[in-house]
C-alpha cells in the first residue's frame, strides 16, 4: 500500500461516521497503516453538500473518490443508514488497492 489520502466526510447530529471512523481505523491497523492521518472534514449545509458532491454521512474519500458509492446513491445532506457504511472488510479491500 502507498501512501493514500484518506477523508471522512460528515455532519454534525449524524452518529454514523464514528462506526465508520472505527472500522476505517481497525482496517487501517490490520493492514499495517494505523499511522495514515485521516482528515475530517464537516459538511455543513445542502448547499456544500452538493458542492463537495456529498452521498451522505458518512463519507469515506479514498484519494479525493469514493469507492463505496453505489451509482443510485443520492447527492445531498443526509445520514446513511448502517448498511450503507462499509464493513472492515470491504475497507481493507480498498485500502490494499482492491478498489
């Protein structure tokens, strides 16, 4: 794995991107990368959301992409629900160059 830039997109009031933070860091420790910065960056309105191309709280940006999106996903300010946060497993996929 190469050095890789790694975001987490979300919005304040939506408990989702801290279960998506933990497997993000546990998938990063089990591939030997816990020291990898990931940067948090709060979206903050509609109007950025679409901007910034926002499919939700949380998003996880794995070089500036995001490889979780699913092609019917929404644009716009809004909590994923639990089965639209990535797995550890499908993370270490990704973060091994899987994509």
């Amino acid at each position: 794995m190469g050095v890789v830039k790694v975001e987490l997109l979300y919005f304040e009031g939506c408990p989702n991107w801290q279960i998506a933070e933990t497997r993000l860091r546990e998938a990063l420790g089990a591939l030997g990368q816990g020291a990898v910065t990931v940067t948090h960056r709060v979206v903050s309105s509609p109007e950025q959301a679409e901007r910034v191309g926002f499919g939700g709280s949380p998003t996880i940006l794995v070089d500036g992409t995001d490889p979780f999106a699913r092609p019917d996903d929404p644009v716009g300010f809004a909590c994923r629900l639990y089965d639209h946060i990535p797995t550890v497993e499908q993370m270490r996929a990704v973060l091994s160059g899987g994509r």
